[in-house]
C-alpha cells in the first residue's frame, strides 16, 4: 500500500469540500428562489433514472468478485431485474427478482 503525504490528503478534502459547496450553494443559495425553466426541470426530472444504472453497470460487468470477468449469474440477474422492472414498472419487484436470480443462479452454478 502507498503512503500518502499527509499535506496532499488534507489539500484534497478541502478541494473536494469546497467544490461540493459551491456546487450546491449555485442551486440553492444562488438560484434557489428563481423559478427554474420548464426544459431544465424536464432534464432534472432523469437525474436518478440515469444515476442508478450508472451504479450498477460496473458492478454487472466488471464484478470484483470475479476479478472483473463478465459471468452468467450477474448477467441473468440483471437482465431479470429489467424485464421485471419494464413490464411491472415496480421498483421493489424488480430488486428481489434480480437478487433472487442472483443468488439462485450462484448456489446451483457454485
């Protein structure tokens, strides 16, 4: 493991404190009493659809517990969860049914 200069970790945190300050203070302090344009609340509107994936896709495709090989179960198990997600438009149903296919699909493959 490297040993990081104590110094560069704290310059940093307070960059990355800062910035995620100030990029919030735009919206809230800034323009928080404005009314916002219907285009850019149309756009806003897909920020968590979009972000999901965005977290789940590494770890479908590059799985740590396969030292990143693509393999079977995760790719079943995601592939459930979206068929379960589309056609029942249910978040909850589409997790279970995606982790039960997970683990199903480990215990008879493992």
């Amino acid at each position: 493991m490297t040993q990081v200069d104590p110094t560069t970790m704290w310059i940093v945190i307070i960059g990355l404190a800062v910035g995620s300050f100030a990029l919030r203070f735009t919206f809230i302090g800034l323009v928080g009493d404005r009314p916002m344009p219907p285009w850019l609340l149309r756009h806003l509107r897909y920020t968590a659809v979009a972000i999901i994936p965005a977290l789940i896709a590494p770890l479908v495709v590059w799985p740590t517990a396969t030292e990143g090989q693509p393999d079977v179960p995760r790719m079943a198990a995601a592939a459930v969860a979206l068929s379960v997600g589309v056609i029942t438009k249910n978040v909850l149903a589409a997790i279970f049914t995606g982790a039960a296919t997970l683990y199903g699909l480990l215990y008879l493959l493992g």
